[in-house]
C-alpha cells in the first residue's frame, strides 16, 4: 500500500514585475509517494524553483500562490497561518538549498543550528538533541562528528556545508525534503557522494524527496518519477525508465539530444540543439509554449491549451498534439541523425 | 609535422594568501611545476576540481598572471617578455560567466571592435562592417550591434564574447568553462559553434572544465589537474577508456551520464578536497585515493611517460626507472624534497627486495 | 563552408530583444522615483535662484537702509510689514529675499567647488588604491588614516586663522578635507570590478591600464561617483554654514546664508524669522541634494535592476 506524502492540484504562482504578471508555474499536477524521488528538471526561469518555494509556502512577497489542492499527509495546507508554516517546516517537510554557504547561519556553531533545528519542533532537552546531531553527522560521513559541533561554517568546505545541510533537514525526521540543486556549487566527485548519501539516507528512513535541478544525469540515476517543466508547465512526466529511454515530448527529445554522451554521442560531432530562447512568461499565453521552438510546429500547436496525452502504459504522459506514434518515430529519427 | 603552439615548461605560481588571524602569510602553490605542450590545431582540454590551478593555469597562458618559476611561451615567444599586443593577437580568452565577460556600459558594437581599437588597426572605416562579419559568423543578428549586454540572453552574450575574441583572428583560443554557466540547450549550440568556428579558422583551443562529458565531446588531448599538478596526460580516447591515474578513474567514475537505472556511482573518494596550503605528503592525492600503499604518503610520486601522455602514480613506478625520471621532473619548487625522497625511495626498495627475499 | 552558413547551422533565426536599452529603462526609472523628482524640483529651483539673483531680486544684498531695519515678512501681522521686503530686512535695513538669493550662490558655489576638488583627489586615490591594490593600496590606507584623524572643523580654524578666511580658502580647506568618502567608496567599487571577466578580457586584449581604468572600470563606477558626490556636497555645504557661523568662513558683508543664522542669533527670541529664513533655505537645499543622491543610488542600483 503507496501512503500519499504530497499531493499537488493545478499549483499556479503569479508574480507581480513591473511589466506586469508573471505567470512562473501555471497549474502543474504532481504527487510524492512515500519513500518515492520526484525530480523536477528544467531550464532556468522554468519556474522549478518558484515550484519548490511555492510548497514551503517562502514565496517572495510579491507572489501569489493558488491551488485547487495542496495536501501533505492527507493535510490541506494551503491555508496554514505562518505560525503553522513554520511548525511544519524543518518538521514534516525541510528544504535544502543549493548554496550551502549562505543557507547556514555563519554567527553560530553548526552545532547550535543543528540543535536549534530540533529544540525548535520537539520536546528534547539539549543533550539529546546533541546526540542526534552527532548520530545525524556521522550518518552523513561527517568524521570526528563531536567535534565538529563547534566548528563554524566559515571552517567548513563546501562538501562538508551541504552534507550538514542534509543532516540538519533530518534532525526532526521529516516525511519530504525538498532539495533545490543541492550538488550545483560543488565539483562532480563530492556531487557524486552527495547524492549518494541523499539516495542512502531516503532509503534507510523511508523519506520521500523532491529534487529539483538542470542536470539530466542526475534525474535518471536518482529519480523514480521525472516531471519535466518548460515555462511553467510540466510538459512530460514519466518513470525515469519512460522519459529517458522514450522521451515524447519535443522538448525532452531535444534536451537529450543536447547533451554529450561521453561513449555514446560521435566525439566533434554536432550536438543537437533546441533554437530560439524560452518565451516571455508574462501574460497570458495560447496554445503550446514550446511551439516557438519547436521544430515539428503546427496551426494546431497555437489554438488552445494542449492536453496531456499517454504516450505509454503506465502514468506516462506529455503535453503535446503528436500522438505517440508520431513522436516515436521523431525520436528514432533523431537518434539516426 | 606539428608544431607546438603553447609550451608551457615547469610552471609554477604561489599565492602568499593569510592563514588566519595572527598567523601570517602561507604559500599556496596554485600550479605546482606544470609543463605542458599545446600543439597547433589540437584541442586540449583541461579537467579537474575546482582549486585545482587550471584557472590559475589559463591565465598563466594568457600573461595575465606572471608564472613564479618556469616559463611559459607563445609560439616560440617567452608570454612576460612580449609585447602585450603581440600575445593578445595570437592568443584570446573566453571567459565562464558571459554575464560578467561583457563590460555592461558597452554597446556590443563598441564590445566587438574593441580589439581592432586597441590594435591600433589601420583602417577605422571597415571596423563596423568587418565586426558585423564576425557577429553574423558566430549567429548574432547585425541589429545587436548598438544594443547592451543586458539586452541580450546569456547564449547571445556567450556569441558576442567570443566574436570579441576572434575578430583579429588569433590562433589560440582558451576557453575556461565556455559553457558552464549556460542552459543545456544554449550550452550544445556554443559547442557546435565552437566546433565549426575551429574547422572555418583552423584554430587551436584549450578547454578548461569540470564537465566531462564536454572536454571528451570537445578535446583531442586531456590533462587532468590534481593539486597544481598534471597528474593524468592522454589522447582523449585512451584517457576515457583506460584512465591510469586513480584520480581519473574516480572523476570519470562521478559522470553522471543520463542512463536510468545505473544509480550514483560510489567513488570511494572519502575525505574532501586537501586544504591546497597544507597539502598531503608525498603524493597529494593519497588519502582519497583507493589504491593508496605505504610509499604515497611519504614520496612525490614518479612521472611516468608512456605512448599517449604520462602518468605521475607510484602504482606505475615499477616499469619505470624511477631515480633517472626524478632527476628529469626537477620540481623548481620542491627540489630538496625530491632529493630527499630520491634517498627515501632507494630506501623503499631495499626494504621491498628484503621483504621478497623473506618469501 | 561559405561564412554566412556557419551562423545559421548553429543558431536558430527567432531571437529577440529581450529588454529596451539600458538608457531607457534608467529614464523610467528616473522619473518614477518621487525622491528625484521633489529633490531634483527643489535643487533645480534653488540653482534658478542663485543663477537669476541679479534679475529677479528687488534690491541690493549690500544696501543698507538703517531707517527700514528688522521689517517683518509679509505674512506677519504687523504693520510694518510691506510687499517692498516680502521677507522683510535684517539688523541692518538689507532686503532679505536679496540676501537669501545672493546666499544661494554662495552655497551652491562652496558645495560645488569644494566637491570638484575633493571628488578629484578621492576618486584619483580610490581608484588607484582598488586597481593596483598591494603597495600602492597601503600607501593610499595610510593618507586616508592620516587625513581621518583630523577633526575637519578643527582643521579649518586653524588654517583660516594662519592664512585668514575668504571664500576660496573656505572651499579650498573644504576641498582638501572632505574626499575621505569618496577614497573609501571608489576604493572598494574599483575593487569589485576590477574582478569582473570583462576587465581580464581587456587585459588580454592588451589594452593598456589607463584605457581600461578609462573606459571599462570608470563607467561602472560612476554611480557610486554621484551617490557620493551629492552626499558630499551637501556636507560641504553644512560646513560652510557651521564654519561661517563660526564666524570662520564666508565674512560680512557676503550673504552667506551660515552667516545670515549667525549674525541673527543675537536677535533669535525677539524675531525668530531672521534665523527661521535661512535654516530652512539651508535645511531644504540640503535635504533636496540628498534626496537626490538617495534616488540616484535607488535608480542605479544592480538590485534594482530588471
């Protein structure tokens, strides 16, 4: 039995910019699972990280959120005052951010902010919640974990920030976390480690975990659900299985193909590439936002909302008029070329 | 026959930066005797982890920064004793951030004609046309030309950078993380240009990133940095198949390529990035190497050549004659430790032919 | 390959402008910020004054009248009060809207020039400390210590004592004293965009050091220029006033709008006026440059870009 971590229905953020509304995230459907990675994946100013945001309820002032459902644990929590929101935050739901650096407090003692963090949401005394943070500590392969408590993170290198970052999220245990870019501002090799940690870590506690990034590489070794969003809408959402080995939509089709594989793309030889630049998302919009660039543009692309369509069994969706046939043999093409 | 365009012989630069408070001032070895040569029309790519020197390294190249020992030259040409000019007409950078690479305060026509300006180019009249040429061959529409930086995307800027670099056609281009800072669709449409641009001019570049997967997709040559050292030096197709150095092994090990279902690979790199002022003994890569032995933390490890490039690893060292390929590294900067591990190595296989006796 | 085709096989045809010209949008911005529109309004109507004191005063700043003194201003109640001195006359039968508007010169001249001068040698040591950094930044710290450990006021009263006080020796002391702000402030603008990629791509360029402090490091520090300039001529013109008022600056008979509140405070209790006209004129003018300042770093703030 699937117990329901998260569920998301028709999430739109409009944000107020001198030009006018800003339209970041227009109505996108989603849904984490327990112990379940969701990755959202996308190019900048697609709205994923207004995404993320918006479900911490830390969205600028500017911003408004509107949602015909936001349910953590069976909880509707579109309407939590900020006293509620900040009850749940580092609780049930905690974020990591993707400059370890400016996300901790560099006036105290990571030991002092990983204790703060669970004083904060349970009746501990502050041994105990010491204990854990050492536990938590050496549990994300931080070594001489006692001593590290009173370290500052100023002293600390970026590898070592992210993974206190992590170990803090967990303090209270946490059903979601929700990790925007966490391995961006760090080199390939202490990438690699963190993310193995994270996928470690929701292993052993159950979690689930909402990651957010641009890297493709990621989302197929760590996803098991990937939505990718393109100005503000999800445009495929499948297994990682699915959308890497069968991508449907144009726009995934051309982000795979923009890529290079190293053992697999010709070496020197012309990557693919996606023309024009992502549209303007102020105002209002019609018909597919991909149709600018979109190399298989048709009248119908531009008349109304375009739908989502099964392209196969099994919640394998995109939003676009092609049916699956004819994007299966895009895709052949493209691979031929 | 090729020539080399770039040689680069046992370079070194040292920052004096502040250990903390009170403590004075420590040596950092930023590049620590590096020695590399760039042939003409190849594309040499430079891997490594940030703090590694290859930033340090480029603007070496690119006389920006005086190399502390070692010497660094041009075609033939000492870089710090050149006229400026001179070395900025065969050699351009392109810079990471095409945010910051482009004065803001500048229109883009002002941007691409300036290094006509500075050359002092004898025909004013023909600057515009011929630097609407060069925008039109790296895909900038011509009616950029009075408009800002600010106006344009971060790929439109990326172009106009590089349309700065080549219009007095220059034979290197070093390209220092051309496209990290752009979006994956952005990024493969610089990389074909780059591509095309090589072909059209014939040039030679030097690409300096941590993304992998664009140096194996980009260069014919990889060096791979370690601590301001060259650790791993290969023709880019053996480097990717059989990488020797452990350290190569474990970066090409952390390439996520995206292919559902291999999961994060484990790199057993336990500890993080050494400290670069207080850098391990012996080899600098020993505590987070997975093959460490008991001679890597106490001797600077041989520099061992083979038939694609070189490896500096103790794990190699037995085929090898090491005394005579100590003698030839001849470290400017750790000349007394090299002596002294020559003593510490004879001393090493003495206690291992014991060791073999005994068995 | 023909050189045109090598553009259009990488780049796609549809890309646009994305935001209008850097100008326009610091157009927009300008006059949609009410600090810069009522700054730039009052400042602009207090330079029209000292420009114009010739044509647009109904008197002499030096006439006086003895018979006609301490008349009160219009708006008081008062028989005396007459439409001939809208502002009525000083201890010394002199118009008094004369004398403020003859003031506004005086002030605006000290501010201006005593600005120049110290924008001058602050921007030139800031600058050269944040570009060349090393030596010649330690060199550049030590004058900027030296010169902040002298009390400006006590400065200025020992140099008007030893060489007498006029005013361009009140705007040369000024001058000499008052660039600390813009040493610091240039210093460290220099040294954030000294750093920037585009200045080591004029270095490979080979751009010599005088053309890229010239035209790719003084253009992106000149906002911070005007800030501080504006900032510091309002300050000098505050010392202007303090030092006159001290009897140390701009000497009778000038109109000197410091002067103006010293030599009324004699009379403060019994004709309040006479020291009210010039603080407020002294009070708007400085409020109004630093209002202006304060919009011009609002309007070209990075943060407020986009």
């Amino acid at each position: 039995m699937v117990e329901r971590i998260l569920e998301v229905e028709r999430l739109s953020v409009d944000i107020q910019v001198p030009a006018g509304t800003l339209r970041a995230v227009q109505g996108i459907n989603f849904h984490v699972d327990r112990g379940e990675t969701l990755c959202i994946v996308g190019e900048s100013g697609c709205g994923k990280s207004i995404t993320a945001l918006s479900l911490m309820n830390l969205l600028p002032s500017s911003a408004t959120r509107t949602a015909d459902k936001l349910e953590l644990d069976g909880r509707e929590i579109q309407n939590f005052d900020e006293r509620q929101m900040a009850d749940l935050r580092g609780d049930r739901l905690a974020m990591i951010f993707q400059e370890p650096m400016t996300s901790l407090n560099p006036a105290y003692t990571i030991g002092n902010q990983l204790e703060e963090a669970m004083l904060r949401h349970r009746n501990v005394s502050r041994s105990e919640a010491r204990d854990r943070a050492v536990f938590l500590l050496e549990k994300v392969g931080i070594t001489g974990a006692r001593g590290r408590l009173k370290q500052y993170p100023h002293q600390l290198s970026g590898g070592l920030r992210q993974r206190v970052m992590i170990a803090m999220s967990l303090m209270c245990g946490p059903d979601l976390i929700i990790a925007d870019e966490p391995t961006t501002a760090l080199d390939v090799t202490i990438q690699a480690q963190i993310l193995h940690l994270l996928a470690d870590l929701q292993r052993e506690f159950n979690m689930s975990l909402i990651l957010i990034t641009h890297d493709l590489g990621i989302v197929a070794r760590v996803a098991d659900r990937v939505a990718v969003m393109y100005a503000g809408e999800f445009v495929e959402t499948g297994t990682a299985d699915q959308v890497f080995n069968r991508p449907s939509h144009p726009y995934t089709q051309g982000l795979l193909n923009c890529i290079p594989i190293p053992g697999k793309t010709k070496r020197g030889a012309h990557l693919g590439a996606i023309p024009g630049i992502v549209p303007s998302l102020i105002g209002e919009m019609h018909g597919c936002h991909f149709a600018s660039r979109c190399q298989f543009v048709q009248d119908d692309c531009l008349k109304g909302k375009i739908a989502f369509r099964e392209a196969t069994k099994g919640g394998h969706q995109y939003r676009c008029i092609l049916s699956s046939a004819e994007s299966a043999r895009n895709l052949k093409k493209a691979n031929a070329a | 026959m090729s020539k080399s365009v770039i040689e680069v012989a046992e370079a070194t630069k040292t920052f004096m930066i502040s250990a903390g408070f009170m403590r004075g001032k420590m040596p950092l070895h930023a590049v620590n005797g590096v020695s590399i040569d760039v042939q003409q029309g190849e594309v040499l790519g430079i891997v490594g982890e940030s703090g590694c020197g290859k930033t340090t390294l480029a603007r070496m190249m690119l006389g920006l920064l005086d190399p502390t020992s070692g010497a660094i030259k041009v075609n033939g040409q000492p870089v710090d004793n050149v006229d400026r000019l001179e070395v900025a007409r065969q050699l351009q950078p392109i810079f990471q951030d095409p945010y910051s690479s482009l004065n803001p305060r500048k229109s883009i026509g002002d941007i691409v004609t300036l290094p006509l300006k500075v050359q002092g180019d004898p025909d004013p009249d023909t600057w515009k046309r011929r630097a609407e040429e060069m925008m039109e061959m790296v895909g900038l529409p011509s009616r950029v030309y009075n408009n800002f930086p600010s106006q344009l995307s971060g790929g439109q800027r990326q172009r106009v950078a590089i349309a700065r670099a080549l219009i007095n056609r220059p034979e290197i281009v070093i390209c220092d993380e051309p496209t990290s800072a752009l979006d994956v669709s952005v990024q493969s449409q610089i990389l074909n240009l780059l591509q095309d641009l090589r072909k059209e001019f014939g040039l030679t570049y030097i690409i300096i990133s941590h993304n992998l997967a664009v140096v194996e997709h980009m260069a014919t040559r990889v060096a791979v940095m370690y601590l301001g050292r060259v650790v791993e030096q290969a023709d880019t197709e053996t480097l990717f198949k059989s990488p020797k150095h452990p350290y190569t092994e474990a970066l090409l090990g952390s390439v996520l390529t995206p292919v559902p279902g291999l999961g994060v690979p484990d790199t057993h790199l336990g500890a993080a990035y050494p400290n670069p002022i207080d850098p391990p003994s012996g080899c600098t890569f020993h505590p987070r190497c997975a093959k460490v032995m008991d001679c890597c933390s106490k001797q600077f490890p041989p520099t061992i050549p083979n038939k694609h490039g070189f490896v500096e690893c103790h794990l190699y060292s037995q085929d090898a004659k090491p005394p005579k390929v100590a003698a030839k590294r001849g470290r400017a900067a750790a000349k007394k430790a090299v002596n002294g591990s020559g003593a510490a190595q004879k001393k090493s296989r003495k206690t291992r032919a014991r060791a073999s006796r005994r068995k | 390959m023909t050189d045109a085709t090598i553009g259009r096989a990488s780049v796609p045809t549809a890309q646009e402008i994305l935001e209008p010209s850097p100008g326009a949008m610091l157009r927009r911005r300008i006059f949609g910020h009410a600090g810069i529109v009522i700054g730039g309004f009052v400042l602009l109507v207090i330079f029209l004054m000292a420009l114009l004191a010739g044509v647009i005063s109904p008197g002499d700043p030096y006439d006086q009248v003895l018979d006609r003194k301490l008349i009160p201003p219009v708006w008081f109640d008062s028989p005396k009060a007459t439409w001939e001195h809208p502002f009525g006359t000083d201890a010394l039968g002199r118009d008094y809207l004369t004398r403020l508007f003859y003031g506004a010169r005086i002030s605006l001249l000290i501010g201006f020039s005593a600005m120049l001068i110290s924008g001058i040698i602050g921007t030139t040591l800031g600058v050269l400390a944040g570009y060349f950094g090393g030596r010649v930044d330690m060199v550049v710290n030590f004058i900027l210590t030296t010169r902040l450990s002298l009390p400006v006021i006590l400065v200025a009263l020992a140099v008007v004592s030893l060489v007498g006080s006029s005013l361009t020796v009140v705007i040369w002391v000024l001058g000499l004293l008052i660039w600390d702000r813009f040493a610091v402030v240039m210093r460290s603008a220099t040294q954030q965009v000294r750093n920037l990629e585009f200045v080591a791509a004029a270095q490979a360029l080979g751009c010599s050091k005088t053309r890229i402090i010239m035209t790719e490091i003084m253009p992106n520090i000149v906002n911070h220029l005007t800030v501080v300039a504006t900032l510091e001529m309002a300050h000098a013109i505050l010392l202007e006033a303090a030092l006159s008022f001290l009897g140390l600056g701009v000497q009778p008979p000038e109109p000197s709008w410091g002067l103006m509140v010293s030599e009324a405070k004699g009379l403060m209790f019994f004709d309040a006026w006479l020291i009210t006209i010039p603080g407020a004129a002294i009070f708007a003018l400085v409020l109004s440059i630093n209002l202006l300042g304060d919009g011009i770093r609002d309007v070209t703030a990075p943060e407020n870009r986009n």
